[in-house]
C-alpha cells in the first residue's frame, strides 16, 4: 500500500517523544537477547505491570541462558506460576536448549534460525532481533497494529493473516534510517500509554497529525477485529483429601492440553450437581483407588481463562481405609511441601485458603 505521510517527520517526533517518556523498564537496562527474549515471551498476553516482578524472579532464578537449559522444568514451572499460558515458558525453555546445544548459547542473530526455534513466532522474532541486534525487522503485536491501524486508516480485521500480512509490507519503511531498537520500543510504548484500545489519549500524541484516523473522527473504531465468542462456563468439584498423617493428596496435569504439567488438587467437571459426594467418590476410586468420606464444600473458586469459566466447589474428604496406592503422577505432601509445586492460579487460591484455615485452627 502507498503511504502518503511525512516518514522522516513521523520518525522524528515518535522517538523524540520516546525518549522523553520512555518507562524504567528491567528489560530495557541492556540489550542481551536472553532477557530481552524472556520478557517478550512473558508479556504476550500479558500486561507490563503484571509482568514485572515475574521478570525480575524469573532472572534472578535463570540469570543465563545456560542456567534455564539446565534448570528443572518444576522449579521453572514454579517460576512461572500465574503468569498463566504456561506453554510460553515451556517452549522457551525447549527453545533455550536448543540454543545451548546447537548455538554455543547465543541467541541466533538471524530470522530463519531464530525463528526455527520452539514457541518463536513472528513478533517474538521482530521483536527479539531488532531490540537485541538491531535488525530492522517489524514486531507486530496488538499495540502496533492498533497504531498503525489509526495512522493509516486501516479498516481491516487485525485479526486475519491477511491484515497481518499487510503490516508486514507496510512497516519496513518506518524502519529505514533509524535504530530498529527505538522505534519498535517506541511504537510499543505509544499504543499501551497513549494510543490505548478505548478513551486514546489522542491530544498527548506526539504523532497526531499524522493519524489518518483521528483526521476523520474514528480513532475509537479502530481497529476492528471481530468479536470473540463468550467463554464456557463449567462446574467442577475439588476436593482436598488427607489420609492418616496429615498429608494432602496432588495430581500432576498430563503433557499435553490446558495446564499441561502443572499440579492440582484432585478435580473433576461435574455434569450434574446430584449427589456431588457420589460424583466424587466414584471419581477419587477411579482415579486412585480410594475411598473417602466427603464433607461440606468449604470453599467457591471462580477463574476465567479466554475461552473457559472455571466455576470449583471445593470439598474435603477423610480416607476411610487404609489402602491407597498412587500413580506415579500424584504425591502425598504436607502443606509446607506443596508449597513449592507449581499450581493454576484457581488451586493455588485452594491451597492458600487451607494454609489459612490450617493455622487458624492451630
């Protein structure tokens, strides 16, 4: 597409204002590509303030490259935890791997061998190559494609490959004849303080007379993507079950699937709300060959995932024999000891909810 604006100009007042307004971000103190790299994975989906204090644990857990290829998968898990889309971490750390083993741990300065690495797409490759190593590769994100949607008036649904495909042609020329470092940083920083999704903050802008969008009034239509489908709703019972000496029984999520590789407690979807005690204690002697007496729930746990609505009653059970062999994917532990797994953020609030209630009780 043509593009009739001032570049050099808009170029000019972008990264003047960038760098007068620029966030103290932990990220930014250098450009080494493994930190730069892990802050873009954390912050897909994620927001900055959020992702800070993640960012600042996860390096000081993994301050190398080299510290996360030979870390545990449960303590980077554990790392990780809440932060949520926990495939993100577990591609990075394959990814950082490879890179030590194939690459003498350094980060691939090129897009075709960057790219080929587990979990790296499109943007986390523009992203990582031209703040890093200062390739002047686009990184397109929702920030920059809300951008340059309403710079130049693209009424296009940002959502398709085609759209995303037309940013790709398109923004390489804003990337000529400056550091690529700043102005993706500084495109970055545009669309999450002033070009914002709703209310932008369009008389702050250093790049409003520029903005197609604003010329004709529709800044706030822009950019359209069509609506995603409300999340499912479903209930679940949980149940919090101790055997004689004290200890709660954890379940590891398989390899693959939502949560994959994180531990919970005992859950399962219930499909009817009769005889809840039933459903559970079919569902624990299936699973584990156990069974138990079922209390009153004790706790209600809501969690919303993009396309899922969690709604838990959780639930205590007491063994009442005294055989309970386990698969090799759940373990008996103490409270103190669970601690250190890594849960979804819906256990992790049964979990400290019973800490709670454990000392209270003491």
């Amino acid at each position: 597409m043509s593009i009739d604006i001032d570049v050099n100009a808009f170029q000019g007042a972008l990264l003047t204002w960038y760098e007068e307004n620029k966030r103290d971000l932990p990220w930014r103190e250098n450009q080494d590509p493994y930190r730069i790299w892990v802050s873009e994975v954390m912050l897909q989906q994620t927001k900055v303030e959020t992702v800070i204090p993640y960012f600042n644990r996860f390096i000081k857990w993994f301050p190398t490259l080299e510290k996360l290829a030979e870390a545990d998968e449960e303590k980077v898990m554990k790392a990780w935890e809440g932060l949520g889309y926990y495939s993100r971490v577990r591609n990075l750390q394959t990814a950082v791997k490879e890179v030590a083993a194939e690459y003498g741990g350094v980060v691939p300065d090129n897009k075709k061998d960057f790219s080929s690495l587990k979990g790296v797409g499109p943007y986390t490759a523009g992203a990582v190559l031209s703040i890093a190593y200062e390739k002047p590769e686009p990184a397109i994100d929702g920030n920059v494609m809300r951008v340059f949607s309403r710079i130049l008036n693209i009424q296009e649904d940002i959502g398709k490959a085609k759209t995303r495909k037309r940013f790709e042609e398109t923004l390489p020329v804003f990337l000529k004849g400056v550091k690529p470092s700043e102005f993706n940083q500084a495109v970055m920083e545009l669309g999450a303080i002033v070009c914002t999704p709703r209310s932008p903050g369009c008389l702050l802008c250093p790049v409003q007379s520029f903005c197609r969008a604003r010329a004709e009034g529709i800044q706030e239509t822009l950019p359209y993507k069509e609506k995603k489908k409300a999340p499912t709703a479903k209930e679940m019972a949980a149940v919090i079950l101790k055997n004689e000496a004290g200890q709660v029984l954890f379940h590891q999520r398989g390899k693959s699937g939502l949560l994959a590789r994180l531990w919970e407690f005992p859950n399962t979807e219930l499909q009817s709300k009769v005889s809840i005690e039933k459903i559970l204690k079919n569902f624990l002697k299936e699973r584990w060959s156990l069974e138990a007496k079922i209390g009153d729930p004790v706790q209600r746990v809501e969690h919303v995932f993009s396309h899922l609505i969690w709604n838990i009653s959780v639930y205590e059970g007491v063994l009442i024999e005294k055989a309970y062999p386990l698969p090799e994917d759940s373990r008996w532990l103490y409270l103190h000891e669970a601690k250190a797994l890594a849960l979804p953020v819906s256990h992790q609030k049964i979990l400290n909810e019973l800490i709670k209630r454990e000392e209270g009780n003491a």
